[in-house]
C-alpha cells in the first residue's frame, strides 16, 4: 500500500534526523571534554576573541574514579576530592535544624488556624 510506504519513509527520515541531531551534540559534547573549550568559546575564538581556560579535563573529572562502564548510567559519581571538582565543600551536617514556634510567632499562629 502506498500510504504505509509513505508512513515508514517519514518514520525512517525522523530517525535519521534525530540520530544526525543526537550524534552532533554528542560528538560537540566529546570535543569539549578534550579540548576543554566550550561550543561559545570557540565561537568567540573564531572572531578572533581571548578566551580563559582552554584546558583539558581529565575524564575522571568528569565521570568520578568509578569503573569506566558504569559511565553509560546515570548513577551518582565518586570523586577522589569532590571539594576541587564541584567547586564548594558541602557541610557535614545536610539536616536543617528546628524551628520553634517563639522564633517565628507567624507561622505558629497560622498553624493554629489551619488545625481549628
């Protein structure tokens, strides 16, 4: 039937468009990591602007020092210094303390209202 002819011809030509759009990010992605320079930083080496940085990450910056197969899925990583690669030192306690209702004598008279 020619309507099922033209009905996987459109389905093969999205999925080519989408595997050549998903490929491209990924290959701009792998370029990154290599060259530590970014697509907007290429750019604005290609109108002959100075950039900062420019160097290369190793990959275990990037994945954490866990076995290289577990890459492909989207677990937490595991940095070495997580404090160097993040950027800032997370506290060691993540519990926010309590709040009594004498420092916030709003709140405890609309909890009041709402349980009346």
């Amino acid at each position: 039937n020619w309507l099922q002819r033209i009905a996987a011809f459109c389905f093969f030509f999205d999925g080519v468009l989408t595997l050549s759009f998903t490929g491209e990010m990924m290959r701009r992605q792998i370029l990154s990591i290599y060259t530590g320079v970014g697509t907007i930083d290429r750019l604005k080496l290609a109108k002959g602007k100075k950039i900062a940085g420019g160097t290369p990450l190793p990959l275990s910056a990037i994945f954490g020092i866990d076995f290289p197969l577990l890459w492909l899925f989207p677990f937490d990583p595991f940095f070495e210094n997580p404090e160097q690669i993040l950027g800032f030192r997370q506290p060691k306690n993540l519990e926010t303390p309590a709040v009594s209702s004498a420092e916030t004598p709003l709140l405890a008279t609309s909890l009041q209202e709402d349980t009346i």
